[in-house]
C-alpha cells in the first residue's frame, strides 16, 4: 500500500530551515528584524497597508475587534460556520455573536441575511472566506457603508486569495491572517492584521504586548490593558521563507482543485465546492456528504485505504459553550446540516494529479 495521504501539510524548504537554524544561532529568536521584515513582505503584498505579525490568527482578531472599538453590549454579525475562534474573540472582548445562516452553495455567510439581522446594537461584520472562497466584498463593503459599520474579515483561510483581481488584504477595513501549520501560508503557529491606516499600527502594537509603549533610552509607559500575542524571530523567518511560494502554491491548488472537479463521479450525490478559479486560495477541498453515508464511517473507511479525511467544522452554535449562552439547534438550518457531513479531502501543493485520483476512486469505491 502507498503512503498515507494526510488532509494536509505544510511545504517547508531547505532553505528555510536552514534561515531558521541561523536564526537560532543569532542570540535573538523573539519578536526582532525577522518579525519586520516578515511585517514588511507582509505589507507589500498588501498594497503597502500596514500589517502587524501576532503569534495566533486568533490574536489578529481579538485586536482587530479592539482597535475597531467593539466591546460590551456591541453586536457583531458572523457565521456559525468556521472554526469556533471567529466566534470566540467576539466573547473574548464581551461582545455578542450574531450569527447569520451561510447560503449553501458558497458555504460562506448569506449577505441577505446580514442585512436583515443588522440593530441599532450592531457595531462590526466578521465574515469569513471558508476553504479560501471570498465573500463577495462589494456587497459586503457596500452593507458596511450604508449602515456605518465596521468590517473585520476573518481571512485565515484565504491568503492569497483575491477579489476581482485584487488580493484580500490589499483593501478593505481590518483584514486578519492565519498562519497556522495548515494554512496555506504558515509560520507553524502565527497570524497578523491589516491595518486601515498608519494611526493604528500604535495601538496595535500597545494591544499586542501587555499595552506597552517606550519611549527614549528607557521610558515605559502602560496605558491600556494589552496581550502577549507577539511573533517570534523563529516563527518570522519561516513565514519569510514561505512567502516565495505563496503564488505557485496558490497555482498548484487551484490546479488540483480543478483536477478534482473533473475527476469526482457526480453520480455519487456529494455537494461540491463552487468552481472558483480566480478568486479562491483554495484552502481546502470540501464535500458535503449524501445523507446516507455517515461522516464518521466515511472517515474510518477513508482511512483505511490510506486517506486522511478532515471536519471542517461543526456549527458553532451547537457547542456546549453556545448553547449555554441560548442559542440551540435548528436556528441555522444550512450550516447545522453541512457542519455536521461535510468532508475535507487532501488539498495541498505537494500532492500530485495522481493522489486525487487516488482519493477520488477511494470515496467512489465506499460512497456506491
Ligand atoms: C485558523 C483559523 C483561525 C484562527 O487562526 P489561529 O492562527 O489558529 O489562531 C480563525 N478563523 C479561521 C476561519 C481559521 O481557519
């Protein structure tokens, strides 16, 4: 039997572990000159906004929420269906999740619906690319300034990804990026934000470190209550030796994508992704299971034949954490019923057209 073929994995170069190895030796492994120049690589892919590095995805958001000024008694509108973090930060800073059902076909939060769940408490839309499929930005900016709210986009999954053209994070409001080990772009665990503009990178960087500012040859001056959400110089120089590849991972996904697309068996009555060749990142490649196939049996039986087979994610909502705060089943029908059988398949730039087949024949052979 081949090898196992897991959901995904990280394309790490020789080079950079070797960057990393110097890094080690240099007497400076936290936050220092990598986190810059990782900043700065970061900020010219962005159209020369600011960008500022954090250790987490998550921490980039808690701070995006904190600099948009969102705290008690503010609504902020999301969906259930993303890893729980998007969701969490909006606690986290002691605001209130309104969540919004996805449309089923994009997977992504229904923009009709955003308009009809916006209050006079609603502060901030946090929508979120799934499996690096972008929401629409002109809808979402044009909700946004018609009703004067604040965007945070929770574009984990879709660095890389554009919208008409123009790369995420090159426009917009606060725009947060994930570079966990699985995303496409990783510094083994880390993130950063785009900024509006250059009167919040202070701030944010305050809100980043224990709100500390200095200032002269030792003057410390702590005004705010910040985090401890720094990059480390080990992590920074991985993302820098990422960033190279970023357009031919990019490239090598949307083609294994594409050739999934043509290789799946339609007959097999799974929900396939929207064939997005110009816009996505394509973070994962995720089906929605027929009803009469179980997602946990799916998975074993995967497995087996040597396929690792990932969930992402359940609904939000439906975690105990949630439904103590009131929200319960059957309130967002789309989500409850993809979160709960849909299936990420093996999706990264190392793969060949040959393991889709692979994977492909397998989930033919134990879905007929
Ligand atoms: C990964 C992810 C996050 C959190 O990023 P971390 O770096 O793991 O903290 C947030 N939202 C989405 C949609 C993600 O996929």
């Amino acid at each position: 039997m081949s090898d196992f073929l897991p959901f995904t994995r990280p394309s790490i170069d020789e080079p950079t572990i070797a960057g990393v190895a110097e890094v080690l030796r240099s007497g400076w492994i936290t936050s220092g000159p990598q986190v810059k120049a990782f900043e700065a690589a970061l900020s010219h892919l962005c159209a020369g906004r600011p960008v500022r590095a954090f250790n987490s995805g998550t921490a980039a958001l808690e701070v995006g929420l904190r600099l948009a000024g969102i705290g008690a008694g503010d609504e902020v509108i999301t969906t259930p269906l993303s890893w729980v973090a998007t969701a969490n930060v909006i606690l986290e800073v002691g605001a209130r999740p309104v969540f919004v059902d996805v449309d089923p076909r994009t997977r992504n939060i229904d923009l009709e619906g955003v308009e009809a769940a916006i209050t006079p408490a609603t502060r901030a839309l946090l929508p979120v690319d799934l499996a690096g499929l972008p929401v629409d930005r002109d809808r979402l900016y044009g909700i946004a300034r018609a009703r004067r709210l604040r965007v945070l986009e929770d574009a984990a999954q879709s660095f890389g990804a554009s919208w008409n053209g123009r790369t995420l994070g090159s426009f917009g409001d606060l725009v947060a990026f994930s570079f966990h080990a699985n995303k496409n772009i990783t510094t083994a665990e880390g993130g950063a934000l785009v900024l509006p503009d250059e009167s919040y990178a202070v701030p944010c960087e305050k809100l980043r470190l224990q709100g500390v500012v200095r200032s002269g040859e030792d003057g410390m001056e702590v005004d705010v209550l910040g985090g401890k959400w720094n990059l480390t110089d080990v992590a920074a120089r991985i993302g820098l030796g990422q960033l190279p590849h970023l357009d031919a991972f990019t490239a090598r996904r949307r083609a294994l994508a594409r050739h999934y697309l043509v290789r799946w068996d339609r007959s097999l009555g799974c929900e396939l992704p929207p064939e997005d060749y110009a816009n996505s990142s394509w973070h994962m490649f995720q089906v929605v299971l027929p009803e009469r196939m179980p997602r946990a049996e799916f998975i074993r039986r995967m497995r087996e034949a040597g396929i690792g087979v990932g969930v992402h994610y359940p609904a939000i909502h439906l975690f105990a954490l949630y439904r103590a705060l009131g929200w319960r089943a059957g309130q967002f029908p789309h989500a409850e019923r993809i979160g709960g059988s849909i299936a990420t398949l093996p999706l990264f730039p190392a793969m060949s057209e040959a393991d889709v087949e692979r994977v492909c024949e397998a989930a033919k052979r134990i879905l007929s």
